[in-house]
C-alpha cells in the first residue's frame, strides 16, 4: 500500500481515549470509485491537498480504502431514544471515524464516513448509502453553514461503483463529514448504560476538553450542551429548517447540526409541518422541535446524574435546575433572531409584533423565506411584493403598519433574510439528475445556496417556491 503524502496526518485519539466506544474496522472496498464533489475550502482548512485529494490515492481515502499512518478507523458506539423509544445498542452501522485532523483554528476535526459498509452496529442493514441522500447531506449541509448555522461539513462525495438496493436499485456512494466530534447524547447514554461510571468520567472529561473546557465539571458540561442546542435549535426555527430525525444519537455535545436523512425547509409556514415518510405521529414537526431538543437533554441529564453529585436528590435537583435555563436561552437566541429578521432594533419589544405574525402566516399558508425577503421592500415603502402572498389583505395592511411605525432597517433585514435556502423540490430535481449521472444541478444548486443573501440576475426560480402539486405531498426519507 503507497503511503498518503505528508500533509495527510490522522490522530486516533478518540479510539485511544475510549476504547469502550470504539470498535476497530475496515471500510467495505468500493469497487470503483469516482469522485463526485470536493469541497476544496473545507480541505484547505484542515491542511488537505486539494490535487492529492482528486488523484486515485485521495479518493481511496475519502472511502476509507487508504488510511494514514495514525489512524484508526473505528465505528463508535452509541445509545439513543429513537423516536421516543430508548435502544441501549446503536452505534455506527455503517459509518467509521477515520481519526482526528487539526484544522486551521488549531482544533481537532473528526474525519468520518457514511456509507462505508456494515459494521457489526448494523442491526439489520446493508451498511450502504446512495448518492442521493448523500448529496442531500452534502447540499444541506453547506447551505446551513452558509447560513450561520452550526453543522457538520461535508468534505467530498464519492461514487463507489456499487449498487444499492432499496425501493429501486440506486448508485451507491461514500460521504466523507467533518465535525467538532461525532459525541452525541447517545454516546452518554451507553456509557451509562454499562454502570462504569469511570467510563461516564472520563467521557465527560474528553467532551469538555474537545468542546467546552470552560465547563470545568460534569454539570458545567450539561449546562454548556443546553445553551448550545437552546441556541442551534432557535436558529434552526428562524430559517424554517425541519431536521425530522430528531433521535437522541442525533444530537450532538458541540451543538453542531448532524445527520440530514430526512430534513427539509418550509416553504407554506405551519408549525405542524413534517416531511418525513416514517414520523406517523409528527413527533419531529417544525413546531415541536424546541420541545423535542429540551426532552433530549433531560435524557443527557439522566445519564449524566452520577457525575452531578453523590446524593441521587441533589443530583436530579441540579440537572433540573440546568435544564431550566433552556427555555429562556431559546427565547433569547429567538427574539433575538426574529427582531433582527424583522429590521427592528435589539431593545424593540416586538414580543406581540411577532405572534400576530406567525398567526398571519400560518392562516395565510406564506412562504417562510420569501416572505421574509420582501419584508426587506416593505421597509423602504414598497409593501406590494410582500402583501401580495396574503389573502387576509386587511390583516397584513394592519400588521405593516404597525411594524413601520417602529422604523425598521431594510439593509440590515437583506442580511439576515436570505433570498436562496434549498427549496425541496430544487433539491429533488438535483438529486434525481445526479443519480442518472448529471451533476450539473447539485453544482449550481451548491453555488446558489452557498451564497444565500445575494441577490443575483438570472436565479429567480431558485427564491420560488415549490409547486403546489408538488409541496402538498412532499415526503422525505432517511436513506437506509
């Protein structure tokens, strides 16, 4: 095996430090792999060489056929409450963490694939993915960080030559991500599970030395992950995005966003609205994803108890105490966010502007994003492009009259209002060209996105919205 140039260096730290959450194993050969999509910014950032990268021994390491000298692929190991029901046993079915790479910021990056063959965590699975949920997670992704908002980065997509089955026979890929780590609260929960506590210690010392090391202590720790996912999910609700597998083994103790099986945007505001095929009960539905993230962390804070104190009473008093500040935090981040979308300055009390306005939306079924684009005209005094989305004439023209009496700034509104989110049937249309092997769309999709607040000639199908015969039934998938 030739060795990968020097600028390639993995760290098996994380295999090092846990063991008892990392199983040693090998990526399934991809039979001929074919480099899809690079993300050259993200490999300048972590010291990768771009040209190393597109040549036969770089793709060979984005399946993970070629592995550095340091590395230890491993697949990790992880409980998890999936859709409310607890699994003591989940892990990397089939992902493998190739090891830790210092990035330009000079902290450690976890380089990990999706799709790279089963692993003994793969219950029942083929261990696979396909390059449509691939380049979902690949578009989404890098439209989020585009965004602002926290996520994983996706570094490149790699066709593997073999075919996947499910409803029809798909082309198979490898994802190659990049995180702060892959640390969920799933992976407390197992180590919980095991009742070795010194497990539990030294997994809470690693996480607030990756993530958090202000933290000081286990309950530092918890109060960190709550403000952190308190912030990420208020930011998530402001750009109207719909992450639909909001499963404990999803969510992370950096408060990065990760694993984009199902998600979606909104387009006809409805907090009620879900895209995913398999959540029946709308448990994951846009409006419950504040919800969801608050009963996530008391699942944290459950497994955490035995590091929050000796006394079993003292220690549930202090989670509870923590876990009280996520409300306030998420109101915070989201008055915040909405003032700002609304042009309005920080100290503005536009608590009623803003509940008036949803109700608005929702009974007018208003596109979340373009609405909020235009309200940028309405500003400066031209209210058509933003009135003509409502039916309720008088109840807008009431609404905007009130919001223009407090002066808002249509400048700063361009700024945080995007005019550009991938919109669910523009990710579809790319996604069925690239499995038929023309990836022109994903790549000016990906242009567009990447770029969300410029306005730019000739793009105007990208800031519409979905055709109603299309938005009425959209449904997502995970990809397994």
């Amino acid at each position: 095996m030739s060795i990968a140039p020097a600028t390639v260096t993995l760290s098996d730290h994380f295999a090092r430090t846990l063991p008892e959450l990392a199983l040693p194993w090998e990526a399934e050969p991809a039979p001929a792999p074919r480099l899809l999509l690079l993300n050259e910014r993200v490999a300048a950032e972590l010291g990768l060489d771009v040209d190393w990268l597109r040549s036969p021994e770089g793709v060979r390491l984005l399946v993970g056929e070629h592995v550095p000298e340091g590395g230890t692929p491993v697949a990790q190991a992880y409980a998890g409450h999936q859709f409310g029901h607890y699994s003591p046993r989940l892990g990397d079915g089939r992902a493998l963490l190739l090891g830790e790479v210092v990035h330009a910021d000079g902290r450690p990056r976890d380089l990990h694939l999706k799709g790279s063959g089963r692993t003994p965590f793969a219950r029942g699975g083929d261990g696979l993915a396909a390059v449509g949920p691939m380049l979902r997670e690949y578009v989404v992704s890098e439209a989020m960080h585009a965004l602002g908002i926290p996520t994983t980065r996706s570094l490149a997509v790699v066709a593997t030559g073999r075919p996947v089955r499910r409803e029809t026979v798909l082309p198979g890929a490898v994802l190659a991500r990049v995180a702060a780590s892959h640390l969920r609260v799933g992976s407390f929960q197992y180590a919980r599970a095991t009742g070795d506590v010194e497990l539990l210690r030294r997994l809470a010392d690693h996480a607030i030395a990756r993530h958090h090391p202000d933290a000081g202590d286990a309950l530092g720790l918890f109060r960190a992950v709550v403000a952190a996912q308190a912030s990420l999910v208020a930011r998530w609700m402001l750009v109207g995005f719909v992450h639909g597998v909001m499963n404990t083994d999803n969510m992370t103790i950096s408060g990065e966003t990760i694993d984009y099986g199902p998600c979606a945007f909104l387009e006809a505001f409805d907090p009620a609205t879900v895209f995913s095929s398999i959540d029946d009960a709308g448990r994951y539905a846009y409006g419950n994803q504040p919800r969801v993230a608050e009963w996530n962390l008391a699942r944290l804070a459950e497994a955490l108890l035995p590091l929050f104190a000796d006394d079993q009473e003292q220690a549930v008093a202090l989670a509870v105490d923590a876990l009280g500040a996520f409300r306030g935090r998420y109101d915070e981040v989201w008055s915040a966010g909405m003032r700002a979308k609304l042009g309005l300055p920080a100290d503005a009390d536009a608590s009623a502007l803003v509940d008036d306005l949803l109700t608005l939306l929702r009974d007018n079924r208003v596109d979340h994003t373009s609405f909020h684009r235009r309200l940028g005209a309405a500003a400066g005094g031209d209210t058509g492009p933003a009135r003509e989305l409502f039916l309720d004439l008088a109840g807008i023209d009431a609404w905007l009259a009130r919001w223009r009496a407090l002066g808002p700034d249509g400048d700063a509104m361009s700024r945080v209002n995007p005019a550009y989110i991938p919109r669910n049937h523009l990710v579809e249309e790319a996604l069925a060209a690239a499995t038929e092997g023309d990836l022109a769309p994903v790549e000016r999709l990906l242009d567009v996105v990447t770029a969300p607040y410029a306005e730019r000639p000739g793009l105007d199908r990208y800031a519409e919205p979905a055709p109603e015969h299309f938005a009425a039934g959209y449904r997502t998938f995970c990809g397994t």
